[in-house]
C-alpha cells in the first residue's frame, strides 16, 4: 500500500540522516589518522637528517691540520683522517675514485642513508665481500644472505632492479658462484653513479671538504 511505501522511504531517510554523522566522524578520524602518521614521518626523517648531519659534522671537525677520528664498533677499532682538500677533489673525477677512498666512502654511505638510499652502497658492498669469498660453502651461505637481504619480494632492504633480473638470481643461487649477482651489482652501481653521485657532489658537506682550512697562528705576545 502507499502507506507501507512511505513508511519504508521514511525508515530508509532515518537511517540516511543516522549514517551521515558517523561518516563524517569517521572521515576526521581518517584525516586525524592521516595527518598524525604524515607528522610521524616527518619526525622520523628530522630524526635521520639530525643524525646524519651529526655524523657529518664529527667528520668536520675543525682542525688546522687533517683531523684524526676514531670509532670503534663491534669491538672493532676504525681510524678516519679528514682528507685534505686536493684529496677530496680527486673524488670529483670519477665515481671510482670515491668508493676507494675509505673516508669517501664513509662519507656517502652517510650521505645516502640522509637520502634514505643506503640499501644501494650496502648491497654493493656486499657483493665486493661476495666476489672476494674463497669457500664454496661460505659462498653458498653468503649468497642466500645477500639474496633474503636485498633481493626477494617485500626483503628489509630491497633494492630496485627488473623482475627477470630477480629471477635469475633466484635460480643461480641454487648453485652459487662468483658471478651470480653481476647484473644486479652493475644495475645499482650505475644508479648511484648517475643519480646519488652527482648529488653528493653538489652536497654542502662535499663543498666544505673541498675548501682549504685557513691556517690559524697564535698572536705574539707583546
């Protein structure tokens, strides 16, 4: 009947009019939600850039001469030596000339984890520990690391390369050899040759290395 219809388009309106409230509370909530985790973000990157500027500045420290640093981590005792300006400018000339300076290192692995990229200079390097691993047994268990580490869907620190490239890393490591992760390592290291590189070199702790420490006399006593 007309009545039975208009009693349903009433409940249908009720129930509309109840659900409107609730979707816009639940529409700031989601907006709440998202501003908070966008906030955490941003915390998280201040947190790194912090660090990372910290670190940069203890490779900085003034001194008229180069400046010796120490660290020790794992038990381990590492000793740094700020370069000196001609130094630093030779890794300007090639992107090699970078990775095998030990200070130079250090200091782009800091530059890319400001970049949140390191996962590229620790897969690199895990691959040059890899090449240099004598042990067929070692090479084997090294090979599945790099591969859970760097490789597999979803790993905690994959890295960008194509999917026919995972696949074949995936079957070469069932019978490791030295040679397994060549293209991937050539992938990676044309990335940070052609984007991290060039950026690190435009970085304002780069340029600072560069400049030449004025020389500070005492004054004369009179």
């Amino acid at each position: 009947s007309g009545r039975g219809v208009g009693a349903v388009l009433v409940m249908r309106g009720a129930l509309l009019l109840a659900a409107v409230p609730g979707s816009r509370r639940m529409e700031r909530g989601g907006r709440r939600r998202s501003e908070a985790e966008a906030a955490e973000r941003g915390r998280m990157k201040r947190t790194i850039i912090k660090d990372w500027k910290t670190r940069l500045s203890y490779f900085l420290l003034n001194s008229a001469n180069s400046t010796k640093m120490t660290s020790k981590k794992a038990g381990k005792h590492h000793t740094y030596f700020r370069p000196s300006p001609e130094e630093a400018q030779l890794w300007s000339k090639a992107f090699d000339e970078l990775l095998a300076n030990k200070y130079g290192l250090a200091a782009f692995q800091a530059f890319l984890k400001s970049e949140f990229c390191e996962e590229n200079i620790e897969f690199w390097l895990a691959c040059e520990d890899f090449k240099k691993t004598k042990s067929p047994q070692k090479l084997t268990l090294k090979a599945k690391k790099i591969y859970s580490d760097f490789i597999e869907k979803e790993a905690p620190k994959e890295i960008n390369i194509d999917f026919q490239t995972k696949n074949m890393i995936a079957q070469n490591i069932q019978e490791a050899t030295h040679t397994c992760f060549s293209a991937a390592q050539k992938r990676v290291y044309s990335l940070m040759e052609n984007n991290s590189y060039p950026r690190f070199l435009e970085s304002e702790f780069y340029q600072e290395l560069c400049k030449k420490t004025p020389i500070t006399r005492p004054a004369e006593g009179t």
